[in-house]
C-alpha cells in the first residue's frame, strides 16, 4: 500500500502542497478538505481587482475543475476538521467522516480578527477574507454610499481605493498614528496618507472605533467620542491563526502551530505550512508570516519533507499591495532600529525605501519601482553591504549594485 | 469568445489549447494544466515567474510592455528579445493562434 496523504485546508499552502507533492514523484492518494464552498482561489485579488468587479470569479481558481482528478487528488468542500486522533491517525470531520492518514499537512490558514464592541454583530458590519465576504459586500458597495473602514492596513487601504475609484464616500479609522504601522516605514505611511486624501478618502487616524449603532442595521461608527453616518462597515484589523485543531491535538502552539524549517510539527507524521504556522524565520527569529510568499514557500518545503528531501526554508519574504495605479512591493522583513535610505521621489510616485541592518539590506519597500524591488529581494537574500550614498544615488543603476 | 494558444514546454511538447477572451496568457496555461509557468502571485505582475517567449511572427501582435513588465523581466532567469510576461498578456482575436515556448525554469 503507498502512503496516502491527508491535506487539512484547501487555500494557497494546500494547493501548492498537493502541486509540489507529485512533481517530486509521490504517488499516493491525497486527500484536502476545505470548510468553504470553493476549491483553492487566489485571495489577493478579492479586495482589488475582484470588489471592482473587473475580475470574474472563474478567474480566481487557482487550478482547472479538471485538475483535481488528473493529480488524483479527492477535494472534499464545505467540510471541516473536527479533530486528529494522532495514536490512530485519523482526522475526524465535522459531518462524521474518518479519514485515516499516513502522513498529514495542517494548512488551515488564518481567519479575520473580530472587531469586539457594542454593535460589533450588526448587520452590515462586513469583513474581508473570503469570495463569500466580497460578494456579500460587494451587493452594496455601491456609488454614494457612505462606507466606514476600520483598520488601515493592506486589506482597508486597498478597500479604500477600490471604493474611492467606484464613488464611495470613504472614511478610514485607524488607531495607531500612521497608515499600515505595523507593514511599512513612516515614508510610505505618509506617502500613502497623501494618496489616499487626494481620492477622497478621509483619513481618522489615532482614532480607535469604540462602537456601531442603528436601528437594525449599522448607520453609525461612534469612534474618538465622535459619531459618523455610515452605511457599511469594512473591519481589516489583521487576522488570527486557525490553530485550534492542533492546540486540541496537542501539538506545539503559539499564535500558530510551531513548526522547524522543514515545516514540520512535533509529531513525526505531521506538518503544518502557511498563514497558521509559526517558524524560525531566515534571520533566527520565530515569526508568523500572512503572506502569497510564505504559503508558497512553506508549502514547497512541506512537500519536499514529506517525501523525505528536505531543504532549509530561508526564503526571503515578499508582499505586495495594490493601491490606485501603485504598485508597493516589498522584500525582507525591517525592523523599528535599521537605517532607512530613501532612493528616488516619493512626489514621483516611484522610489524605493532600503533598510539597512549592520550595513546589510535587510528590506527594501519599493513603489512603483520594480528593479528596486527585484534586486532588492537578491540583495537581501545575499545580505549584500551597499552604502547608503550608494543605494540613494538614482545615477547608479540597481543593476550595478546586483 | 475563444481563442487558440498553443503553449511548447521547453521539452518541445506542445499543447494548443482555448483561452477566453481577456483573461490573460498565463491564466490560460495554469487553467489548462500547461506544466512550466509558475505564476506564484496570480497575475499581478509580482514575482516574474510566468516569463514566456513568444514566436516572432507573433511578438508585433503584442502590445508594448510596460514600464513594470520591463523591469520585473530584467531580473527573470533566461531572459531573451522574446520573452514578456504571459500575466500581462491579454487574450482577444489579433492573438488567436499564438505560439509561446516556456523556458526552463521559472525561478532564478
């Protein structure tokens, strides 16, 4: 009997693990379940290009309807884990089923963060994660309608846009004092503050929402002891690891399921890869990455382990946002204590911010800026020495600095 | 509408296949199962991992690439005069019948 494989999530991590997983030969079954109705879409797009509603949904699968048969992978949807019974090695779904396991991979992703205040389960208070949450949006994101964003991050700052762009009256609240705080330096924060104001978004910030009020739906954000008319509510204020299974199981956890550099778990039978794991990044330091990147990469080396080749994941961390016409990309991870070195205009619309770590490029966040991005991701994976004059100077080429 | 695209792995198989109108060239190879375009982030023109070369007779056909596409091809492996980026390709009827041969590797 050959090994079969049992894939709890069906998302980025857990498509890229059964693709992985028979490029590197393995030839037994492979089972993955989903809780949602959909198999494995790409999710970057559903708060740009998909809310527009310039991106049909057939276009976010990432695989063919015919591809799950001709990988001889079974997809079960609309189905979630209920427990592992690792002595037995069964996972056990909510609809009774036992699926046994040789080996498994835990890619349960990551869920919204709930916003907790008075009004908080209103109707139209409204959150962003999956084609369900767009669509159930999207039927009154509409022109003239007043739509209050909580959070200014990726997921509201890109709300924003689309919702500015389609002729929304746009308001971001955002407790912290900048714009994407926890994502990118103060230049970008403050460029895109900028951006944002001259579309018409109005920007709240250090303003925290402390609740919403109506008369049987949402009609009002009550946010630095002030009160705002609203007609919906976006909520983006980051996400949580789906970790319960494996705390249930007993496996290592910690805001996320723990796992070693070839995406392993403590139990020898098995692994965990994406947005709920927490690993030891390249630098050393264990982190939780929400990312494309991570779901990817992760997935890949989990792949790899199961069939016993393993490799050291020390991939560099990449992530981008989409934002009007702009295009932010960024390689590396920075920290509050490098060195910034600005390259190029922000008044430009296209320039780059390095960060630098003991003279080494740590990070590079790049608008519009693609050779900034591009060797800038090499360079931070070669933990290359550049000076600061010399990353600053737009007369020297990126490329002569590869 | 459809129209035909015939996708040469860097084996010489080729594959010709259907891709609607608009949807880009790269979404038409990955909805098909065509083996060697990566396409990590899904179209956004992020990761330069969906480099095709396209055959002569067809490279005036294709708009001119922009600024982005230029920059993130810089950097892709293998890179030659034919390549584009087949996420920043768009299917219609001056393109039907296109051939694009995929390069080895898609990751540097």
């Amino acid at each position: 009997m050959p090994e079969n494989i049992v894939i709890i999530g069906a998302g980025q991590a857990g498509i890229q693990a059964v693709e992985s997983l028979r490029k590197e030969g393995f030839m037994g079954p492979i089972t993955m379940v989903g809780d949602e109705a959909y198999p494995p879409y790409q999710r970057p797009p559903l708060s740009k290009a998909y809310l527009l509603g310039a991106f049909e949904r057939a276009r976010l699968f990432l695989k063919a309807d015919n591809y799950y048969a001709e990988a001889g992978c079974e997809l079960i949807l609309n189905t979630s884990a209920k427990a592992i019974h690792r002595a037995d090695r069964i996972v056990e779904l909510n609809d009774g089923r036992k699926l046994p396991y040789d080996k498994l991979l835990l890619a349960t992703g990551a869920r919204v963060r709930k916003l907790r205040c008075p009004g908080a389960d209103l109707p139209g208070v409204h959150y962003l994660k999956t084609i369900a949450d767009v669509d159930g949006l999207q039927a009154v994101f509409q022109a003239g309608k007043r739509i209050a964003i909580v959070g200014g991050g990726y997921i509201g700052l890109e709300v924003a846009a689309v919702g500015a762009k389609r002729g929304l009256d746009v308001t971001v609240f955002e407790a912290m004092d900048r714009l994407m705080a926890r994502a990118v330096s103060p230049v970008l924060s403050d460029f895109y503050a900028k951006e944002h104001e001259r579309a018409g978004v109005k920007l709240m910030l250090k303003t925290g929402v402390e609740a919403f009020e109506g008369n049987g739906k949402v009609e009002r954000v009550i946010a630095g002891g002030k009160s705002y008319d609203a007609d919906i509510v976006l909520v983006g204020i980051g996400v949580v690891p789906c970790d319960e299974l494996a705390v249930a199981a007993g496996l290592a956890c910690s805001d996320g399921i723990v796992v070693d550099q070839n995406a392993r778990t403590g139990d020898p039978h098995i692994w965990s890869a994406g947005d709920c794991t927490r690993h030891v990044g390249r630098e050393g330091h264990e982190i939780r990455l929400e990312c494309v990147q991570n779901a990817i990469d992760q997935a890949k080396h989990a792949a790899l382990s199961m069939v016993d080749k393993h490799k050291t994941y020390s991939e560099v961390p990449w992530f981008w946002s989409d934002q009007y016409d702009l295009k932010l990309q960024i390689a590396g991870l920075a920290r509050p204590t490098d060195t910034l070195v600005l390259r190029g205009d922000p008044a430009s619309r296209k320039f780059a911010v390095f960060h630098l770590r003991d003279g080494a490029v740590a990070a590079v966040e790049a608008v519009n800026a693609a050779p900034e991005y591009m060797i800038g991701k090499k360079l931070v994976g070669e933990g290359k020495k550049i000076a600061a004059e010399t990353l600053a100077d737009t007369s020297i080429s990126m490329k002569q600095m590869a | 509408m459809k129209y035909k695209v015939t996708y040469i792995e860097n084996s010489g198989k080729a594959h010709t296949v259907e891709v609607a109108d608009g949807w880009s060239l790269m979404e038409g190879a990955v909805k098909h199962l065509i083996p060697g375009i990566d396409a990590d982030c899904g179209g956004a023109c992020a990761c330069a991992t969906c480099q095709v070369y396209v055959a002569p007779e067809w490279q005036d056909k294709l708009p001119p690439k922009s600024d982005m596409e230029e920059a993130m091809l810089d950097f892709a492996p293998d890179v030659k005069p034919a390549s584009r980026l087949s996420c920043q390709l768009r299917m219609g009827p001056e393109l039907d019948g296109i051939v694009l041969h995929l390069p080895k590797t898609q990751h540097a």
